[in-house]
C-alpha cells in the first residue's frame, strides 16, 4: 500500500464517496494537505481526512477503506502514517471519534486511543471520542 497526499485531480472521486463534506470543503482541505488517499498498485483504495480541533489538534474526520481492501491492514497503515507526520510536525495530541455503534471503536482502541468522552446530536448513537499521544 502508498499513502500519498490528495490532489485536486482527485477531488471527484472523493466527493463521489465522502458526502460529509462540500465540494468546495474538499477542495480547500486538499490545498491544505489534509486528505491522504491509500493506494496499491495505483488504484485508489481509500482516504483519511483530518482537520485541527480547537485550530491546534489533528482530528482524524474521516477513515474509510473501500471494500476490497478492508481486512488488509490498510486502515492501520494509513492511520499510523498519519500519526508519524502529525509527530513529524510537532503535534503532542491526536483525537479521533466514532458512532458507540460502529466496530470502529475497537479499531481505535487497538491502535492505542483512549475513549476521553462523548456527545450525542439528535437522534443520532453517541458519539465517542478519542485520544492518543503520538
């Protein structure tokens, strides 16, 4: 598997899959280098997108493997490569969060994030929250 940073060629496709986020979002969180997509073989296999909690917290947004190559160990790959460049940049905390419903959580919880609290919105399953030290 290659993580490389998104371009804005790859816009497209990843608004075709990510519909948490505008087009226009998407493009300005490319600029920034805050998508990286997951590859093998050049062939698109899945993204992360992160923003800055509070302007100073790398919050993981988004993770999504696409089908056939989940179970591969590129959500893992891809997460800690995230880690490694947030460290890189002197970033001392990590957050991500996932639905109380979701299998995530336990993807969350064997990388070494710990649960630090959670909301709910709606009618919507809580939420958790998450985080590491890198």
């Amino acid at each position: 598997m290659d993580v490389r940073f998104a371009k804005s060629n790859d816009k497209d496709m990843l608004t075709q899959y990510d519909k948490h986020v505008s087009e226009e979002e998407m493009e300005k969180i490319i600029q920034q280098d805050r998508v990286y997509i997951a590859e093998e073989g050049g062939r698109f296999a899945g993204w992360l997108r992160y923003n800055l909690f509070w302007d100073n917290t790398p919050f993981l947004n988004m993770l999504y493997i696409l089908e056939g190559y989940r179970g591969r160990g590129f959500g893992r790959q891809i997460v800690m490569y995230w880690e490694n460049e947030m460290k890189r940049k002197g970033y001392r905390t990590l957050m991500a969060s996932t639905q109380a419903d979701e299998y995530a959580q336990h993807f969350y919880f064997r990388l070494g994030y710990e649960a630090v609290g959670g909301f709910r919105l709606d009618n919507e399953p809580y939420e958790i929250i998450f985080s590491k030290k890198p």
